[in-house]
C-alpha cells in the first residue's frame, strides 16, 4: 500500500471499461477522495495487437484482431472521465492508457495504490468460471484492498 498513515492522502485507482458500472465506480472513487483526501488515477487498458493465427475459415484472415489505436482510447477515456465526474474538492484525477491484459494491469497498479476500484458485470459463479473476471482476478490478487462497485447499483440510478 502506498501509505500507512491514516491522516496521508490516499491514492485511489479504477479501472475504466466504458460500462456504466465502471462510470459509477469512478463517481464513487472520486467523492470518495473528495471526503477522507485523495487522488484518483483511472486506468483503462486496451488490449495488446497480437498476431493470431490466419487461416481461410478466420473472422481475421489475415492475423490480427482490430484492436483500438492509443490515441483513441485516451480520447474515449479522457470523454468519459469528463462528462462522469464532475470538479470534486482537491482531488487530482490522473488520466493513464495501459496495454495489456486489464486484470494484470490494474493489479500492477494496486502495488502503489490505497484503494483500487473496480465494477462488477455479471454476477453469479457460472459466469465467473465460463468468462472470467476481472473485479475477481483483482481481488485475488492485488496488493491493496479492493471496492467492487455492483452492477445494481449502475443500473438503479
């Protein structure tokens, strides 16, 4: 964790996918910072361009699957973060693109992190094992607490 001083400034990080449960996770991380005094960096992690394998019976014959350039991504999640939260206190909201695996990122990120936040999609152990997650993959092993931000509560507002 990066501080141990309850008094310290905290250092919050979320996970931005574009979904709405993840909107409102940054809405809560951000007047979480505002209230006990903070800052929040929000990642959102495009994934790697990596060559598949092309035959004539693949979506992508050719090997690679579209994968959104960096630049659009910033600009996305730069919109996004925006139009979501709007001026809290004294928080420093950190904009920051990583490529690679989201699950793998976010919990390289939680090493200097307070606090990483985090929404949930589905809930349920079916969709866990047939999908994957992310939220459980972070809370498994990040290497600072976690706040997984329910769907439900996305969707009721």
């Amino acid at each position: 964790m990066a501080h141990l001083d309850p008094a310290a400034p905290r250092r919050l990080v979320v996970g931005l996918d574009g979904s709405a449960t993840a909107e409102h996770a940054l809405r809560w991380a951000a007047e979480e910072a505002a209230s006990r005094g903070g800052d929040v960096e929000v990642i959102a992690v495009r994934e790697r361009d990596e060559f598949l394998p092309g035959t004539s019976y693949a979506f992508q014959p050719h090997g690679h699957r579209p994968v959104a350039d960096e630049e659009s991504v910033r600009a996305h999640l730069h919109d996004v973060v925006s139009h979501t939260v709007s001026p809290v206190g004294d928080v420093t909201l950190t904009e920051t693109v990583a490529t690679g695996d989201p699950a793998t990122e976010l919990i390289k990120a939680s090493a200097d992190a307070d606090l990483l936040v985090v929404g949930s999609h589905r809930g349920g152990a079916l969709s866990e094992v047939l999908l994957g997650s992310v939220a459980a993959s972070c809370v498994r092993h990040a290497r600072c607490p976690v706040v997984i931000v329910p769907a439900k509560l996305a969707t009721s507002r």
